[in-house]
C-alpha cells in the first residue's frame, strides 16, 4: 500500500476529530475514548465493564453517530434467543400466494453492534456472536451472510451484579479486542455530566468518518512498522502470562490458571500501531505496547482461586509480566 | 533517501562512540576500583600470612588488572542498536531503533519513519543528552582504597621476614629441582649404565625431586637430599664389587701381571683381554719359584673372591694349573677370565657414575647451606687432655673438622706447667645450626679407629718442674654424651662397612641399611 504523509495526518486528523466529538456527548473517560478508537481502528471488539451509570451505552451510542455507520442495539436478556440476535428465517407468501421462508436479519446484521449487558444472556445467545464477531459472517439454515464493513461488536458487562448472569466462556471472551474498565468518573467530570444531562442543552455531533473511511485507516495502519526489539517485547509479554513458561515472573506461576491466547498478541501488535499513529508517530514504541497490554491482556489471563482468594487483580499480574518482559530485553 | 540513511547511521554512530567513551572509562576504573581491591585485601593478608613482596605484587596485579580492563574496554564497541536504543530513550520513541532497522527499506511508511526519526534527533544536543560520564563514584572508591594501601605500608609488618625465608626455600627448592633434573638427564646420557642401572637411579632421584616438592623448609630439603644420597650410595654398593681391588692388589704383587694390573686400574677393557693373552705367554717364560708365587697369590685371592664365586673358581684353577707347572695352551682359562673381570669393570663404572651422582648432590646440598642462613659451619671439636705431676690441663678447641688440639692450663698450686697430647674427634658433617633437641647419646670417642695424636701446650711459669708425657691415643675421656643426629651419620658409614665385610644375606644387609636410613628420617 502507498501510503503518503498526507494519508497519515488525514487520519491523525480523524481520529482526533473523532476524540473531540465523542468528547462533547460523554465527559471525562478520556482513556476509555481512545481506548474504543483504538479498538475500532483495529478493527476489534471491545468488551466495556463498569457499574451501572457510567456511560458505557452513551458511548456506543456516540460513537455509532459521529461515524456514518449503521447501529444496532440488543438489550441481552435470560430470555434472549440466538434467533433473536442473528435474525431467523420466516414464513412468507409471494405473490402468487406461495408459502417460501425468507431470512430475516437480525440486530447483529449493523456495522456497530451494541451488546449491552451481554452477560446477562444464555452462553447459548452469547455463542450466537462468536461466529460473527471472528468472522464477520452469520450462518442461519445452512446458509451463510456476510456482515457489513466494518463490523464491531461492543458489548457491556456490570461486574457487581452477578446474580442471575452468564459469564462469558473463554473462547467468547478471547474475541475481544480489549476490555475495558470504565472507571468512576471524577469530581470535575461528574460535575460536566450533571450539567450536561440535567439541562435542555443539546449536544449536536458530527459525522467525522464513514465506513469506507474506517477500512481504509485500517489498512494503512497496518503498515507502521515495528522494530524487532518491540516486537519481542510484546510477545514475551504474552509468553509470560504462560505460567508454565520458566521466565514468566512469579506472581504470574502462581495465581494465572490459563494465559493469553496467541490472539492476544495479534491484538496487542495491531492496537499498538493504532495507538503509534494516534501519537503521531510512523513506529511503534515500547511505550505503546505497555499501553494496550492492560486492556489486550486483561480478559485472556484467568486467574486461580488462590489469586481470586487474595484480591489479586489481573491488572497487577500484567504490570508484573510486563517488568519481566523489560528485564528480558 | 540515500542521504537519510546515512543521516541516521551518522547520529547512532555519534551516539555509540559517546557511549564507547564512558563505557572505556567505567570499564577501566571498575578494573582499577577491583584491583585497588584485591591490592587491599593482599597487604592486610600479608599480615597475617607470609605473602613474599606483597606490596609489589599488588602494584603489578593493579597495573595488569588495570591495563587490561583499558584495553578490553577498548575493544567492547557498542553495538548501533544499543546506540540506537539509548538515543529512543531520551524521548524518541524507537524511532531510531525503528529507521535503523528499515535502513535500505524504500517504502513509502519507511522514508516517512525515517524522515520523522530524523527530525526528531536534530531536535536533540546529543553533547547534552548523552554525555561522556566519568564514573565519579568509582574513582573516589579507588580513590579511598589506594589511601588504605599506603597507609597499610606505614603498618609495621610481622610476617615480613618469615615471607622472605620462604621465599628463599621456595627459590631454594626450585634451584635443587633443576640441580636434580640436571643430575637425572646426566644419568639418562650416561651410556655406561644400563637401562636397569638408570631405571633405578632416576627412581631415586624422582623421588628425591617429589619429596622437595613437598619440603617445607630448608631442613626438610636437606633430609630429602641426604636420603637420597644414601639411597644412591646404596645403588653404588649394590654394583660395587671389592673384587676388582682384590684382583688388581694380587696382580700388583707379581711383576708378570703388574702392567694386567694397570690395565685394570685404568678400566681399559677394550686391550683387557690382548693383555691377558700378552701375560699368558709371558708365564711361560718365568722360573718355578717365581710360578709357585704367582699360583699362591691367585689361590688366596680366589679365596678373598667371595662374591664373585665363578671367578674365584677361574682363579683357582689357573693357580692349580701355575703349581702343576702344566702351563699349555691357557686361551681358555685367560678368555673366561676376561669376561668375568670385563663385568666386573662394567659395574664399576656403574659406581664411578653414582659416585658422581652423590657429588652432584653434596654440591647441591653444600650450597643450599652456604647460600642459605650464612650460618652452615663445620664444627669440630677436640679434646685433649694432658697431666703434669700434679696439675692437669684439659682444653677444647673447635673449628677443624678432623679434630684439634687443645690449649690446657695448669691448675697445679705448686704452679707446674703440664704439657700433654690429646686426640681429637671431628665430628664429619657440619651443622646447620638447628637448636632442635636430640635424644643424646653415648658416644665412644675412638669409635672405630684410631684417634689423631694432637699436642697439649700449657704455660710454663718460673717455678717448679716441668714433665712432659707422651700419650698415644689419648688419656682420660674416651667418649661423651652427644644428640644423636651428631653421630648418626658416623654410626650408620661404620655400620655399613661392617655388613659389607661380613658374609650377610642381601636382604638382611638392606634391613639393616633401612634401618640406620630411617633414623634420619
């Protein structure tokens, strides 16, 4: 691919766009912004987790209208049939009065997928997205349909209530791009949100990018390079999540049950160079891969119950392979 | 794009030399710092362990150390991509690491990267960001030990003067191990012996080089070496045959077989045998009275052949043959002759060389006495004692190794001068001067011999008589109580010449020699 200088700070200049108008409609949560961006511009899924009220849903909803794609939203539900999400063949009569099935598509059948509260679903509904979300294609009686491009599931998940829900199996979990933890909001951001949402003040949001656009950021962002160095660092990240791996560090032979996937490292490498590009760099950093490691590796590293049992976060299991990795350098 | 590549090497390499400077500095003074160190450690060592030299020592191994951490540091260059890395860290995000390794690469992202590492680099004092440090904290560590050194040489040093007699043995027992190997490679040439002959003096002389490899001070050499002596006097005897000297004693007395007698002094064994036939016809020639001497002579010396019994028998026969006056053709007797005496000629060069041996060793051993405390003395000590009418001089003197005479004085009121003949006993070897105690001994003062005469002078004054006596072998003290060591060397010669006369098994002759060799030990 050609790439030209001006190419790059087009889309430096979108993705900023993009901050600044997804920043009029949610205050604060910064992070979690350019976390959502990276993970769109990855071209992957993002599981957001936070107490109710934070403005996870608003966030999808933003997103969804400052770029010019279509946008579904599915409230999961115990009840929530697989039909219900992938759309489901219906009996209808032609005109010569005919009874024939027709496919009817589903919500996950939308560029941007809302999934809120995913976990409160049967994993028989949940697994309704897997083969949507790797890829991209839903196959409903025999038949298979492509999605539209881009395609992005993002789903929510409260972590306090958990009675009543489905955690999500593994292998649907290793589908997300990131998690990502959406955080209290601070005194100052509360204080813009209440101001915000407690007036008749109207927020208008712009259009920055379309779909076309978003493929085409993606493919260009593939090709920032990255140095051998770097990229060694990231993958003995993963490696050391491993804790059968002689180098990983302890903390990580101790209370990891199961380390990251090889996805893991694909996601690390590819919301890397996003995040190069959104710092307006042409190389990936050291820097960069610690960054997306949080939210890359937070989901794919399941602790045992000597680590849930001691208040160990995975968060804290990360910081530490990602010192050893350093030290491995 | 060629101009950016080179622009990017140009500033790592920039950057990597800045890097090789501190790392030859550091480098060099952590090996300064280290060997300051060890140069500590050594010179407090050496008060408590002889340490020959130390501090010199310590100046070299600092200099060594020193100079070769300068010169391994100098030869450490920084790889580019360390350089490379070191430059990112100061805010630039691996773009060098990045543009070093896309050097070459013409894509459009790579000239990009390049371009933008680029211009970020020229952003940056590279004097100011990577600057050459001098290790401060390790020169001032250097700093302080090498303080503590000179200061430690201000300490006065209690194991000095041990550290450099141990020096001394140690050269000592090198120069006695290259003696030894001097005496072993003269034994190997020495084309006389033979290979079993060799075999024999090398295992001792290995054995002497083993054990002062082990000594730990001068005195243990001198064992080691007087052992080995010993062992090697005892090879010599081994081959030793007295019959040669009985045979040339009965030739000498004939005026037939006086030159067959010269021959074999001179150990000429190549005309032995011309010789022998040459006397053959000349027996012809001589009267009866002059063969019945010459038979008498060989049949008493066949007699005193007791170690060589077909020799003996050879002579016998010839002397049987002499009396008989059957004096035909003695080819035969004189050829079988021959060859008994050939061999008995070889195993006296086989002592000849061992003799030479044992030289070699006293030589080495006389040395490491006069080279080592200038204390080694011969001592001697003679006693003398002499009687007047009624006083009695006594005196000692010491110095001479074969005894002395003495000074007496007259203890006589009536103020005679007594004058008197002593003998004197030397003791053979000198002493090395060691204080240690020994088991004392009786000791004869005549043992084995005769005693020299040695004159007694006393004083005469003006009154009263004089008389002198002449006594031989001496009067009054015939022996004395003496440390062992003194006289063991005395005891065990006059042993071992007493078991050589003396018709004794072999192997009760080497017990008995084993034994006297032991008490040295």
């Amino acid at each position: 691919m050609n790439i030209q200088e001006k190419d790059v700070r087009d889309a430096y200049d979108i993705v900023k766009s993009m901050e600044e108008e997804i920043g009029k409609a949610i205050i604060g949560q910064k992070e979690v912004i350019r976390q959502v961006i990276i993970g769109l511009l990855s071209g992957g899924h993002i599981l957001l987790e936070g107490a109710p009220g934070l403005g996870k849903t608003q966030l999808v909803k933003t997103l969804a209208g400052v770029m010019d794609l279509s946008f579904s939203r599915i409230q999961f539900t115990p009840d929530l049939m697989p039909a219900d999400v992938i759309g489901t063949n219906i009996l209808v009569k032609d005109e010569e009065g005919h009874s024939t099935f027709e496919f009817h598509k589903g919500p996950v059948f939308s560029h941007l997928v809302l999934a809120d509260e995913i976990n409160r679903a049967t994993p028989k509904t949940q697994s309704a997205l897997l083969e949507a979300m790797q890829e991209a294609t839903v196959t409903a009686f025999k038949t298979t349909y492509e999605l539209p491009g881009p395609f992005m599931v993002m789903a929510t998940q409260n972590p306090i209530e958990m009675e009543g829900t489905y955690p999500l199996p593994e292998a649907q979990l290793d589908r997300f791009l990131f998690k990502i933890d959406v955080k209290f909001p601070s005194l100052a951001e509360l204080k813009g949100i209440v101001d915000l949402t407690t007036s008749n003040a109207e927020t208008e949001i712009n259009k920055i990018a379309d779909g076309n656009k978003i493929l085409d950021m993606r493919r260009m962002i593939r090709e920032i390079p990255i140095a051998q160095p770097v990229l060694s660092y990231a993958l003995k990240a993963v490696m050391y999540t491993h804790p059968e791996n002689a180098d990983a560090p302890d903390i990580a032979k101790k209370y990891i049950r199961f380390g990251a996937s090889p996805r893991a490292a694909q996601a690390i490498i590819n919301s890397a160079k996003v995040r190069a590009l959104l710092e307006g760099r042409y190389n990936v950093s050291f820097e960069d891969i610690r960054y997306v490691a949080y939210p890359a590796l937070r989901h794919r590293v399941f602790m045992n119950y000597e680590g849930i049992a001691e208040g160990m976060s995975t968060d804290m299991i990360i910081e530490e392979i990602l010192h050893r990795a350093e030290e491995q350098m | 794009m060629e101009g950016a590549n080179k622009d990017i090497l140009k500033f790592v390499r920039k950057v990597r030399d800045r890097m090789h400077m501190t790392f030859i500095l550091e480098f060099t003074v952590k090996a300064l710092a280290i060997a300051l160190g060890i140069y500590l450690v050594l010179a407090v060592l050496s008060r408590f362990v002889p340490i020959y030299n130390a501090y010199f020592r310590g100046v070299v191994l600092a200099g060594v150390l020193t100079t070769s951490g300068f010169l391994i540091s100098l030869f450490m260059t920084p790889k580019d991509k360390s350089a490379a890395m070191l430059l990112d860290s100061k805010g630039l995000n691996e773009r060098t690491l990045t543009a070093l390794e896309l050097l070459g690469d013409s894509s459009a992202i790579a000239m990009l990267q390049r371009e933008d590492a680029l211009e970020r680099i020229r952003e940056l004092d590279l004097k100011k960001e990577i600057k050459i440090k001098f290790p401060k904290k390790l020169s001032l560590i250097s700093g302080v030990l090498a303080l503590l050194i000179v200061v430690s040489g201000f300490i006065p040093n209690p194991m000095e003067d041990r550290a450099i007699e141990l020096n001394r043995v140690k050269k000592e027992i090198t120069r006695q191990q290259k003696e030894v190997d001097n005496v072993i490679s003269k034994v190997e040439k020495n084309n006389k012996l033979s290979t079993v002959q060799k075999k024999e003096a090398e295992e001792a002389l290995l054995e002497l080089k083993k054990e002062l490899s082990k000594a730990q001070d001068l005195k243990e050499t001198e064992k080691a070496l007087q052992r080995t002596e010993n062992k090697i006097d005892m090879l010599r005897q081994k081959y030793t045959d007295k019959d040669l000297d009985n045979i040339i004693e009965a030739f000498s007395k004939n005026e037939a077989t006086k030159s067959l007698a010269e021959m074999l002094k001179r150990a000429d064994t190549a005309k032995l045998k011309k010789e022998l036939e040459k006397t053959a016809k000349e027996l012809k020639g001589l009267n009866e009275e002059q063969l019945k001497e010459l038979s008498q002579n060989l049949s008493e010396l066949a007699k005193n052949l007791s170690q060589n019994p077909e020799l003996a028998e050879a002579f016998y026969e010839l002397s049987q043959k002499m009396s008989s006056g059957e004096l035909g053709d003695m080819q035969n007797e004189m050829s079988a002759l021959g060859d008994q005496i050939s061999s008995l000629m070889e195993n006296d060069e086989f002592s000849k060389a061992m003799e030479e041996v044992i030289e070699q060793l006293k030589n080495s051993a006389a040395q490491n006495q006069g080279q080592g405390q200038g204390q080694g003395q011969g001592q001697g000590q003679g006693q003398g004692q002499g009687q007047g009418q009624q006083g009695v001089g006594q005196g000692q003197a010491g110095g001479s190794p074969a005894g002395g005479a003495g000074s007496g004085t007259g203890g006589d009121s009536e103020a005679q001068s007594p004058q008197g003949s002593g003998t004197g006993l030397g003791n053979k070897k000198p002493s090395s001067g060691d204080v240690r105690d020994y088991e004392k001994v009786f000791t004869p003062s005549l043992l084995g011999g005769e005693g020299e005469k040695s004159q007694l002078q006393g004083g005469k004054n003006n009154e009263g008589q004089t008389k002198e006596y002449i006594v031989d072998n001496g009067l009054g003290i015939k022996g004395e109580m003496q440390p062992y060591n003194q006289i063991l060397g005395e005891y065990k010669e006059k042993a071992f010449q007493s078991i050589e006369g003396t018709q004794i098994p072999q192997g009760m002759q080497d017990i008995v020699k084993d034994y006297f060799t032991s008490l040295e030990d």
